[in-house]
C-alpha cells in the first residue's frame, strides 16, 4: 500500500514522496519498522515529536505530526487533528475491519464492564465467538492482551478487530471511555449497538463540567447511522438515569430501546420485583407484555441494571431471547466487582471492588448492608492526578454508610498520599462522624482491617478492583488487594487457631 492511496483525507499536508510504500504503522518510536508510518501523537506526559529521530533511525519513511518538522528528509503530514488523521488512516490500512464485526459499545461511568462480561457470556451461550476490548484486558479467541487503557488509541483498535476479524469472531462488546470519545480514539468506528448506562461525577479533572462529560459519551450515540455500515442501528438507554432522558432529546439514528428498574418509567425492557440476596439477585423481567425470571449470579441493584442492559443489547443484535436469558444467567462475576476472597471458614467475609466514584461506592455499600453483616469494615482511598472534587463526596459516603473505615492510598500517581487524604477528610469531617482511620500504606490498612474483623463483618477493599499495581510517582509496583487480602486472612486464621489452642490447654489445665 503507497501514501498516494490516502490522499483523499482533508485537512493534512502532505510533504514529500507520496509513491513510498507503507508496511506498518505506530504511535510508539519503539516498535517501527522499515517503511513505517509514525505518528508523533502529543501526550499528556510527553509529546511523540521528541521521538522522531529514533523512529526514522528504526525505519519510518512517514512522519505524522501536528507542525512541520524542519530537520527531516523523510515525507511529513502535518495534520490539525492528528488522532481523528490516525484514526481514518488506520481504518483504511487495516481494510476497515468494524466493517465485519458486530459492535456493541459501551459508555457510562458505572457498569460497562460487568456488561462487557453478560454480553460476553450469553453471546458464548448463543454459540457466537466474542470479543472484549474494555478496562480488565482485551480477549479473543485464546488471546488476552493486557489493558493500559480502557478504550485503546485508533491504531490499536483498528489492528486488534483487524485480527478479531481475521480469525473468525462475529462480535465485539467494546467499554467506550469518555476520554477515547473526547480524544477522537474511536472516531470512524462503525458501531452497531451503542448501551448508556449511567452519568455520575467522575473525570472533572479532564471534562471540567458534568455537561462536557455528558456531551463526549453522546458522541457514540450521535455517530450511530452515519458510517458505511447501512443494517439496523440500536441505542439502548438507561432511561432511570437523568443523563439517559437527555440522551432521548438529541437526534440520534437509530432504534432506541429503553430500560428501567423504576415503576413509574416507561420502557421496552423492565425489571420488576427486584430480590437482592448474598447469592445473587432475582427479578422479573418484563418484556412485550411477558414476564420471564431472571436469576443472575451478581449481587445489588447496580447489576440487575448491567444484566438488563446485557440482555437488551443481545436481543438487539439477534441472539433469541430465551437464548440470551439462559447465558445472562449463567454469566460470572467480573473479577473485581464485588469478588470474594476466601476467608477459609473464619466468620467473616472480604470483597474487592473497582468503585472508585462517589456513585460506584454508595451503590456498593448499599448492596453489601442489604446483605445484613454485623458491621460494614471499608478500605478504600482516591487516586492522584485525577478528579479532586468527587474525594470529599466518598470520604462522607463512606463514614456515614460503613461502621468503620479506613482512608488510605490508591493510585497516588505523582500526587502526596496525604494530600489525597485530606482532601477526603474534609468530607469526613462534614458528618462530625469519628468512625475512621488513616492508614496511608495500603498493605498496612488492609491488614488492620481484617486483624478488626470478627464473625458476621464484611470488609470491603474498594477502588483498585482488578488491578495489579499502584502507581507511585511514574512507576507501578505490583499490589494486588485479592493477594493482600489473603496474606492477612491467613495470617488471622493462624491467630484464631492459636488463641483456640490456648484456650483448650487452659481449659485441660483448669479441669
């Protein structure tokens, strides 16, 4: 494929030999090759035109950037929007694979990808192959690729549907970002089915108001209809949530179905007769005058939300709808969304979950109380260099719905641990409540807080969820809650079991 194949895209530049052939692309200096396209992306952390000289020294013929380079011989395209540029030249270097897939994307703050894994499920019921790019990892077929972002960057997506395609599976369930859609990641990918699920404060740090959140996840409705792609188009809406009703006002092309949980709503797909248990939750689901059980596996509200929105979605795109219930019922778990640790039988239960809002938390420990523990023991903390206005909210969501808590470190980035923290207490402190602790070595509050736990509790370690790292500084250092968690489950279980041997001898002694 030559340059001169691609000189039907708008506002670029092109300087140079547009008949030099193109054999690979990339964003990353790193990993060109000989005849490579480089795209010199300008980062939050670094800027790729620092980069140009080692990508022409490793191969690349074509330098991508913003503002003309005067120091290289090789061709230039200087392009305005360089992430939209990349995503369209991708599409077509990759012979626009979105094109033989069924898409589903997911956007919201809360909830994708546990849909991500329902979808996931019924559609592997249903005899479907399915594909997941979302924030756990990317997996196809027996391929898994780990996820530095939820929504990957154009190049990435396009080659990774590219190769979905090219080994047989039918669909993608996509998690969609607010910021892939702000910062043009997703730009030109024809989806088939796009699933809101919820708006609550998250990512001010980037989008500065609720409203410039909202408008960037409305991208993905508005874009449906309007690519190559000319079959049926579904927008599913949760249309519970004060966002979902402002999605029904915009113009979007295609079939809207909605969904509720709420009575007094109208809506296609309806859950009623909610049961929330520790093993799972139970509803009816009510659907063109039917009602039909649903019993899923996941515990709260929140889920009985994501399975609706799973079973809407699949429906949608064709699989029956017996079919889609009996795969939605057999779905698992999405790892660290509310997993369970095995405490080994000592009284006591710990969860790991990813809520790292102010929402995802609330909705959590209102699924954990409904449960009935003797108490509710919370760990969690707020990450650096990210939306400081939601950790005041969590500190006093936490204090007032835990009977103990403890603040410590998440993801403090290039931020002080302790600066995190006070931001946090001043809305502990707002609810005159004293029913905390700071901790800020993560390990340490873990471990303090199951050395607290006694028969009936429940510990909740939130925010980090699935993750194997904390990222302090620019550097991530492996930390995985589950494993800390059973480090000082075990290490009770050792002090339960010595102070039982204690007490028998003292007890022999005595008789």
């Amino acid at each position: 494929m030559k340059l001169k194949e691609f000189l039907s895209v708008d506002n670029v530049i092109i300087m140079g030999n547009t008949d030099v052939e193109i054999e690979g692309v990339s964003y990353d200096s790193r990993k060109v090759g000989k005849n490579y396209v480089f795209f010199a992306l300008h980062g939050h952390i670094t800027d790729g035109s620092k980069y140009i000289d080692e990508a022409i020294e490793n191969g690349a013929t074509i330098i991508v950037t913003t503002t003309k380079q005067d120091t290289i011989s090789v061709t230039q395209i200087i392009a305005s929007d360089i992430f939209r540029f990349m995503s369209d030249f991708c599409a077509k270097f990759y012979n626009y694979p979105d094109r033989e897939l069924n898409i589903i994307g997911i956007t919201g703050t809360n909830g994708k990808t546990t849909i991500t894994y329902m979808i996931e499920s019924i559609l592997a019921n249903a005899g479907i192959e399915c594909g997941v790019i979302g924030t756990v990892n990317y997996r196809y077929k027996d391929k898994i690729i780990d996820a530095p972002n939820t929504t990957p960057q154009s190049l990435d997506v396009y080659k990774i549907i590219r190769d979905m395609a090219n080994n047989g599976v039918k669909y993608l369930a996509m998690e969609v970002s607010s910021h892939a859609l702000s910062l043009g990641r997703v730009y030109g990918i024809d989806f088939d089915t796009a699933i809101f699920t919820n708006l609550t404060q998250d990512h001010l740090d980037f989008h500065k108001t609720m409203n410039n959140y909202f408008e960037s996840k409305s991208v993905l409705f508005k874009g449906l209809g309007t690519s190559a792609k000319k079959n049926r188009k579904y927008a599913i809406i949760n249309v519970d949530d004060k966002y979902g009703k402002k999605l029904l006002e915009l113009d979007i092309n295609a079939d809207q179905k909605l969904y509720s949980a709420v009575d007094k709503n109208k809506a296609d797909f309806k859950a009623e007769n909610i049961e929330i248990a520790s093993s799972g939750s139970k509803f009816d689901l009510v659907f063109r005058s039917k009602k039909t059980k649903i019993g899923i596996k996941h515990i709260g509200l929140h889920n009985v939300y994501n399975a609706l929105a799973a079973l809407v979605a699949t429906v949608c795109s064709g699989v029956s709808f017996d079919m889609a219930v009996e795969g939605l019922n057999n779905s698992k778990q999405a790892p660290g969304r509310l997993e369970r640790v095995d405490t080994k039988n000592i009284g006591f239960d710990v969860v790991v979950d990813y809520a790292h809002t102010s929402n995802a938390l609330k909705n959590v420990l209102q699924t954990i109380k409904k449960v009935k523990p003797r108490r509710v023991i919370t760990v969690f903390g707020c990450g650096g260099d990210r939306d400081r206005t939601k950790r005041p909210i969590m500190g006093e969501t936490a204090v007032k719905m835990s009977n103990f808590v403890f603040v410590t470190s998440d993801n403090p980035r290039t931020e002080e641990p302790e600066r995190i923290i006070l931001d946090i207490e001043a809305g502990i402190k707002k609810t005159y409540k004293i029913n905390y602790k700071i901790v800020v070595d993560r390990e340490l509050a873990i471990k303090e807080a199951i050395m607290m736990a006694n028969k009936g509790d429940i510990v909740l370690i939130a925010g980090k969820g699935h993750e194997v790292y904390q990222t302090i500084g620019t550097e991530k250092r492996h930390f995985n809650d589950i494993e800390v968690a059973k480090k000082y489950i075990d290490l009770k279980g050792e002090k339960i079991k010595f102070a039982k041997n204690v007490e028998h001898q003292q007890r022999e002694f005595n008789f």
